[in-house]
C-alpha cells in the first residue's frame, strides 16, 4: 500500500507540470502562428491582370504576350493580358486608376501615357495618379526614309527641304506631329503632315513613294534596308542606329520611348518590391530577350521603379515647353 501511495502521489506531482509545459507550447505555437500569419500571407493569391491599352496584335501587345508567361513564372500564377485600347493609351490607364491597389493589376505600355496625355488630352487622371514598378525596354521611335530618296541623314534632308517646299511626312500621332514640326519651325520649313493609322498605314505610303519621310514608332526595324533611319526621336540616339542623331541634341524635342509598368496608386511596399524583383527577372527570359533581339530589335534593359518614378518629372516639363513653343 506504501508502494502504490508513492506511485501515486509521483504521478500526480509529475502529470500537471508536463500538462502545463505542453499547454503552454501549444499556445506559443497558435500565437505565434497568429502573429506572424499577415507577413506571410501569400502574394498574389489569384491571377494577374496585365493591361495593354493598345489594340490587340501590334508590337506592344506581341511583345506582352510573350513577356506574360516570362512573368508568370516568376510569380507563380497565370498572368492574363486584356487589351483596352483607345485614346493613345488613356482608355487603359484610366481604367487602371479605379483598380483595386493590390498589386493583381497591373499596366504594360507607352511612357507618354502618364506624361504627354494629361498635358494635351481630356483625361481623368495625372501622373501622380499610378504606382511606377518598372520599365522592362525602349520603343525604337526614328524618322525613316526610304532609301531611294535623294537624301540620306537628316542634315540632308533639311537642304532638301530648302530647296524643295512643301515636303511631306507621314504622322502617327499628335506627340509625333509636334515633334516633326518643331523642327521644321526651328529650320524654317515647309514640312506638311500627313496623318496615318499606326505604322501599318505609314508603310505602304512610305515605301510607295506617297510621302518624302514619316515618323515611326519602331515598325522600321522590321524592314531592314528598305527603310533608312535619318534621326532618333528618343531622347537618345537608336541601338541599332547609333550614327544617326536624336533630335534632342540640336533641336530639344523627344518622344518619350520607355516601356514601362505601373499599377493603381497605393500598392503596398512589400508588394511592390515583389513585383519589381519578378518583373527584373522576366525581362531575362530566353524567349522574351529573343523577341527584343530578333524581331522587335528593342533594347534588353530594366529600370526600378523608383527610376522611372524620378525620371517622368523632367520629361513632363520637357513637353510642356514643346507644346507650348508650337502653340497647339
């Protein structure tokens, strides 16, 4: 009777402390788990919208396409591309404005949407309106000729000019119009522009003879020798036309030519440092850099966010004084 007393008052003794210390564990464990359960919280936990606010089938919508499944890879879900075309890109940013700030939508185009579009269209938002995450190329925006004309740089197209009034262009774009013609009002020529539906109405009246040069947004490095790059309207001078000059060097003009991305105001930091790094690392898809290199010929590049953020700015006022020299 001794014996089982002391069995069982070291029973009872020792049962509650065990029993405390593993209640105590599981707590630690369901508080902890509590806690720390908003940090990990999957991101993104359902598909990505992409937008291209251009029609579907030209370059920029190709090249997205291509860039979307580089992009899903990264992040680990299905990224859909859905086209919303109209008003050189604002139908688009407008709707990206009035998106939930979740980083599951995002937008893929043209830099002049948050700077040239506000300044000279009605549109309902500013450049302080968006998330800038990156930019993953260039366009490749040039004055081309083609190569039968009598002139070929840009120097020589300007005494050509002089001595032949009323020269002809083709222009894809009010930006382009201004861009060209701020030129013609620094050199004191006669240029006239000849509006076109994108580069697929440009070419054929260029290479049929129908007007003296254009303006091109990039269709030009699809056609090789057929078609000449007499100046970049870039801020800088072309990748693949370093020799010819851009016509910010002498005149102060430049279309702007990034290929950027951006989401709705307000997406989390932690978010958005996600998205950067993935959106870095899709630009280094094989398939992705094949398509710059071979059929785009655009630049294999990426700028942060913060760099594209800081660099809008200056090209803003940039236009804002073209627009306002030109008087439209």
């Amino acid at each position: 009777m001794v014996r089982k007393r002391g069995m069982s008052r070291s029973y009872f003794q020792i049962r509650p402390f065990w029993t405390e210390i593993i209640a105590i564990a599981i707590a630690l464990v369901l508080i902890g788990g509590l806690v720390k359960a908003p940090a990990h919280a999957a991101f993104p936990d359902k598909p990505i919208t992409v937008i291209v606010p251009f029609k579907a089938g030209g370059s920029t919508d190709t090249m997205v396409r291509v860039y979307a499944k580089a992009l899903s890879k990264e992040v680990g879900q299905p990224v859909v591309v859905q086209n919303r075309a109209g008003a050189g890109g604002a139908v688009g940013a407008m709707y990206l404005k009035d998106q939930k700030p979740d980083g599951h939508t995002i937008l893929i185009g043209a830099e002049q949407i948050p700077t040239w579009s506000p300044i000279h269209d009605k549109v309902d938002y500013t450049l302080d309106d968006f998330t800038y995450l990156g930019a993953i190329t260039q366009y490749q925006t040039a004055v081309v000729c083609s190569p039968d004309k009598p002139y070929k740089t840009l120097a020589e197209l300007i005494t050509y000019s002089q001595k032949t009034p009323g020269v002809t262009f083709a222009d894809q774009s009010t930006i382009s119009k201004i861009v060209i013609l701020s030129v013609a009002k620094q050199e004191g020529l006669d240029w006239r522009a000849v509006p076109t539906k994108g580069g697929g109405g440009m070419v054929p009246m260029l290479l049929g003879g129908q007007i003296d040069f254009a303006w091109s947004g990039g269709v030009h490095q699809r056609y090789g020798d057929k078609m000449r790059v007499l100046a970049s309207t870039n801020s800088e001078r072309l990748h693949q036309s370093p020799d010819a000059p851009a016509l910010m060097e002498k005149y102060g003009v430049a279309i702007p030519s990034l290929v950027i991305v951006m989401g709705p105001k307000g997406i989390p930091d932690d978010r958005t440092k996600f998205l950067e790094a993935a959106l870095e690392k899709a630009t280094r898809d094989p398939a992705f850099m094949k398509m710059l290199k071979e059929n785009l010929k655009f630049p294999q590049m990426f700028l942060s966010g913060k760099e594209v953020k800081e660099s809008l700015p200056g090209m803003v006022e940039k236009l804002k004084n073209m627009k306002a020299k030109m008087g439209m």
